[in-house]
C-alpha cells in the first residue's frame, strides 16, 4: 500500500464535513457516533478541537507531533 501524506486540520474537516453530508445532516452523524449536533456543529465552525472520538468515527488517528530547534544553524 502507498504512503499517504498526513492530513492537516483542514483536511479533517473537510473529511467530516463530506462525512456528515453522507450521513444526512450533523445530527444524523452525530447520532450514529454518539455526539449532539451542537457538537459536530462546533467542530465544523472549528469551536472546539478535533478529538480522538471523532477521528476514530471518520477513520483516522494522530499521529506524533514533531519538533525541531528554534535555532538558526549557518
């Protein structure tokens, strides 16, 4: 199987955005995965952070964060 690029924030929402279209509205897929449509609401107006709830329902998973030195090297 091919590597894929890691997907962004916005990449996120636009992957439940289409979800909840599929599903039939914010409440449809909210039911369906235990949320209330206030919450996928917020989500989708980017209110309140992506969790791991939600991204195990669209079929997706954190990964690590990565770092590197502030500083300037020559």
């Amino acid at each position: 199987m091919a590597k894929r690029a890691p997907l962004h924030d916005e990449d996120v929402l636009r992957c439940l955005k289409a979800a909840v279209d599929v599903a039939g509205g914010q409440a449809a897929w909210g039911a369906r995965h235990g949320l209330s449509q206030s919450y996928v609401a917020k989500l989708l107006l980017g209110r309140r952070e992506i969790s791991p709830r939600v991204l195990s329902a669209l079929g997706l998973r954190e990964l690590p964060r990565a770092y590197e030195s502030a500083e300037t090297r020559p």
